[in-house]
C-alpha cells in the first residue's frame, strides 16, 4: 500500500504543498512549529473523526485562504490498479462540516474507514496512563475504528441516546416511563454493540501483545473494566432499575460511557500510571505496534509517528524501526533533526519542512 500524490491546500501553515514519490518510511524534517505535526494533522484526517490534535475544523483552515482547506491524496492499494483518490476538505460556503470525496464522489468521513486504517502516537498521548478515563476510552476507539469502521456510527448513536437520557434525567418535571423505555432501548442496543467491540479490540490486543518479547519494549498486561452490563438485555434491566438514582444524579450512572482500560506492566504487575515515564512510554510504543499488526491485516494501514525517535535510546530506536520495517504500514515520522533516524535514512522519503513548506532531501 502506498498513499502518494498528497496535496495540503490552506491547510493550517501549509497555503499549498505536495508530497510526492511516498515510501514505506516518510521523514519530516524540521524546527519546532514549522509545519511537520500539521502534515500528519491532515494525513489522520483521512480516518474518521476529529484527527491528532481532535481541533475545531475552524482552528485547521489556513489564514491565507478563503475560508477552507483541502487535502488530497491518491491511495495505491494494489500495483496492478488504478489508485482511489481521497480528498476531505472544509467548503468555505459551510464552514462547519468536513466533507470526503472518493474517487470526486461525495461520501462520508465514515467511509474513510474502508480504505484506510489509520493509527498515530503523539506526544500529548505520553500522559495516556495518568490522564482521565474518558482519554483512555478514546484511545481505545480509535483503535476499534481502525479495524471497524462501523464503530464510529455506533458510538455516535449511544452518545445521542446517553443526552437524551440525561436530558430526560435532569428535567424538573418527572419523565414519562414509556419515553424512558424508547430511549433506554436505544441506549442499550448501541451501548452492548460499542462495548462488544471495544472487549473484541482489548481481546485480540492481549493476544498480539503475548507474542512479543519483554525488551526492550514494556510489554503490557491489559484488561478491559466494563462500566456495565455487556449483553443488551441486561444493560436495558440495569438502566430501568437504576433510575431513581441515576435520577438524583442527573446523569446515567452505568454504561460504556464508563468503561476503563486498565494498563499494568507485564512481570511486574504494577499500574502503568505507577510505572516511569519511560516505562509508560515503552508500553505505549508496545501498544501502538501490536495494533499496527492488527489494523494491517484488513485494510491499507497509515502509521502516524510524531517526536517518537527523539525519546529514544538507540536499542529501542532501532528495534522500532525493526518492527516498522516488517508491520506492512506506510509509516510518516517526524523529527528535528536527522540523526535519530540514520538506520532508515537510506530507505525513506525525507522532506525538510520550513514555515509551511517542503523540500525533498
């Protein structure tokens, strides 16, 4: 799989740049803010959702345009094919809405997720084990989209029918019943459907994860704590008899919506909020490669690296670069400067980025 041919126009710094002649290692070279993390901001998004940074679309449209972007890239999934041509773009005329195009056919972001699976490690995600329960969820969703694309559509349905609930909760004037059981119908459909494949992604992580040795990465012990029933006739029973609490409360007390990631260090069972930061670090890394191996398996997979080889030693620097090597993903790093990455120099496509702008080395 090769994504080539990749155009950012007014796209954050980037008023109009092209990437061409891509390989399985892609190099971003350059100062702090001059533009590497918004090459990889567009390139995540050709997956479904907000992207890396998860920024209001309006925070992404250059100044120097009109209004909107576009990015533009054509994927060259088999060497025999014609290659599919991905574009997302903000219309100036509809400033709050992402659109996708297809091979120049209006589609949905959700359909990204049939072409590409996309996963990234970025800096902010070092915080992962220490941060709320809700980063970990998203964490985790993301992966689950990465191999199932339905799943955003799942979980946007719950969260629709978890606002009503609440809604219907916090109202001063006690909730009709039969409305109650319409919405929490809902709920529990899409929430055992979201918890199902957020257990199935968890599962088959564990599985990829015992097949890697210990070193030089952490390797992880995961365990997924469910907020709740996991079948939807015992979700919809918790959810009817949990009302007048939830009701006290204002909110819906269980559900996936409370779902956790549990993380310890494998050998050592000790919480990976406990471990070292390098220690989280390696586990993160251990994470993020067992489910490359994963999301490879079915569609085109885009690795997004951003800062990873700087924190580095150089054993761990290069067996990354070992396992990236034989993962099956094109990989997109950045860094600033090059000779963290001289054991792939010579097999990689390597820009300098400057203000917004690329020369390929």
């Amino acid at each position: 799989m090769t994504l080539d041919r990749i155009t950012l126009s007014s796209f954050r710094n980037h008023a109009e740049t092209r990437l061409d002649e891509t390989r399985q290692f892609n190099l971003l070279v350059g100062e702090n803010g001059a533009g590497k993390t918004n090459i990889l901001e567009a390139l995540s998004l050709f997956a479904p959702g907000r992207g890396i940074r998860r920024s209001p679309l309006g925070d992404m449209v250059g100044q120097q345009g009109a209004g909107g972007f576009t990015i533009g890239a054509s994927l060259f999934a088999e060497p025999d094919q014609e290659p599919v041509r991905l574009g997302t773009y903000i219309d100036a005329a509809r400033p709050g809405r992402r659109l996708v195009r297809v091979n120049s056919s209006e589609a949905s972001a959700v359909s990204l997720g049939e072409w590409l699976a996309i996963g990234w490690l970025t800096p902010a995600m070092d915080r992962l084990f220490t941060d709320s329960a809700g980063a970990r969820r998203r964490f985790v969703d993301r992966m689950v989209l990465a191999v199932d694309p339905t799943h955003a559509r799942t979980a946007s349905r719950y969260e629709a029918a978890l606002r009503e609930r609440n809604r219907l909760l916090s109202d001063d004037v006690e909730p009709d019943p039969t409305w109650l059981d319409g919405v929490e119908a809902q709920l529990s459909e899409y929430g055992a459907a979201l918890a199902a494949g957020r257990a199935r992604l968890i599962s088959a992580l564990i599985q990829e994860l015992a097949g890697l040795p210990e070193e030089p990465f952490a390797r992880p012990a995961l365990g997924y704590a469910a907020g709740g029933p996991l079948h939807q006739s015992e979700l919809a029973s918790a959810l009817r008899e949990n009302r007048r609490k939830d009701r006290a409360a204002s909110r819906t007390l269980i559900g996936p919506h409370k779902d956790e990631l549990d993380v310890r260090m494998a050998g050592k069972n000790v919480p990976a909020a406990s471990c070292s930061t390098g220690e989280q670090k390696a586990m993160l890394i251990a994470i993020i490669l067992a489910h490359s191996e994963l999301a490879t398996r079915g569609r085109p997979n885009l690795l997004l690296l951003d800062e990873v080889a700087a924190h580095l030693d150089p054993i761990r620097r290069e067996a990354l670069f070992d396992r990236l090597r034989g993962s099956g993903a094109q990989v997109w790093l950045t860094g600033t400067e090059l000779p963290p990455f001289d054991n792939i120099r010579q097999e990689a496509a390597i820009w300098r980025v400057e203000h917004g702008r690329t020369v390929r080395l």
